[in-house]
C-alpha cells in the first residue's frame, strides 16, 4: 500500500452526473493521490467520512462537478508547498457552459475570497490533515453552508487562507436549472446571514 500526498474528497448524491469526468481527470494521478467518493447522507457526513479514511498529508476537497485544468494539482502542491500551514483555496471560474450574468457571480466569489477571506467549496478547499483535526470537522447539523462555516471554523482556530492563484472550473447547471437572479439572490442571503454571527465570533476571538 502507497502513502499518497493527496488525498481526494468528493462528496456526491446518487445523481451526480459530472463524477466520471472528475474521476476520469484524477485517474493520471493515482501515483500521488487517493480517492474518496463519499455519499454518507448529507455533505458535511460525507466530507468527514472521507476525511477519517484518507491516508494522504494533504486533504482536498472538490465538488463532483469540479473541472481540473492540466496543472491543476501542480499548483495544488506548489501552494501547499508555500504555505503548508494555511488553508488553500483556488480561483472560481465557470466551466464552458456559463452564459451571460454567471460570470459576474464568478467575479464576486474571488473578490468576495481575497477581499473578505470567505472561499466556497467549490473552489477546492484544501489542508493539512493536522489542520482539520485541529479546527474540524465539517458541522453536520448545518441546513447548508457546511463549507463556509469549515472557512470560519480554521480562521477562528488562527489558520491562514492561502490564495492558490489558478482556476478551478466549475459547472453553472445549477444557475441554468434554478434561474440566474433566484439562485444568486438565495447563495447572497444564505451566506451573509451564516457570515455575520461568525465573522463576530472572530472579533471577540481577537479583541476587537
């Protein structure tokens, strides 16, 4: 049995219609990774089931729908490489079938990310394995958002958020099945009103 650096962690629901291009995308790499396809009930259960199986240093956790560009995983490990102690993150960007408005949803989440240090999980959230044992695990009785919170939960432990600087894809289904204006307007209310008891909590942390 290999020790990998990476270990993969792909929550998924039974429709999940995008995995085999994700699988197929991380099959090259099976020489430094392994892969944990969890489906445990929900995604917070399922991201800490694959978290308590994974073998490898470097936890990361990408949606079923995630695309990889060809140097995906190379910028992965160069970041991790400068900032081993911090909480990576990648660039939103929408895949192909982005039209129209979705772009300016992809502009808001990077500079919602650098400006206010908030990155989603779409934008493959990545650690230390002893960094989320220390500030995990994901919240299993969150409604939503579990991965917001997780971004709140390692700020609050003192971690660092670490820009990778490169793109990691992601599909605008979602946007072209629930409507452009409805969903944008549902993720801006959902994530502002778990931001603001959090973004207190770490005010207090800090004195402020």
């Amino acid at each position: 049995m290999f020790d990998p650096v990476i270990s993969v962690i792909i929550p998924v629901r039974p429709d999940e219609a995008a995995l085999p291009a994700l699988l197929s995308q991380l099959e090259g790499h099976r020489a430094i990774c392994d892969i944990h396809v969890m489906s445990e009930g929900s995604r917070a259960k399922s991201l800490n089931a694959g978290a308590k199986k994974a073998r490898g240093t470097l936890l990361w956790f990408l949606h079923a729908d995630s695309v990889l560009t060809d140097d995906s995983i190379d910028h992965l490990l160069a970041g991790f490489a400068k900032s081993p102690k911090s909480l990576l993150y990648f660039d939103l960007a929408f895949a192909r079938d982005a039209v129209g408005l979705v772009k300016l949803n992809q502009w808001g989440a990077n500079l919602r990310s650098r400006l206010l240090g908030v990155p989603f999980g779409d934008q493959g959230l990545a650690c230390h394995r002893d960094i989320f044992k220390a500030v995990g695990p994901y919240d299993e009785h969150c409604a939503y958002g579990e991965d917001h919170l997780f971004v709140w939960q390692a700020r609050q432990g003192g971690v660092k958020l670490f820009p990778i600087g490169a793109p990691l894809l992601t599909s605008a289904r979602t946007y072209r099945q629930t409507g452009w204006l409805k969903l944008t307007i549902l993720y801006q209310y959902r994530w502002i009103r778990q931001a603001l008891p959090e973004a207190w909590k770490l005010m207090r942390r800090r004195g402020l």
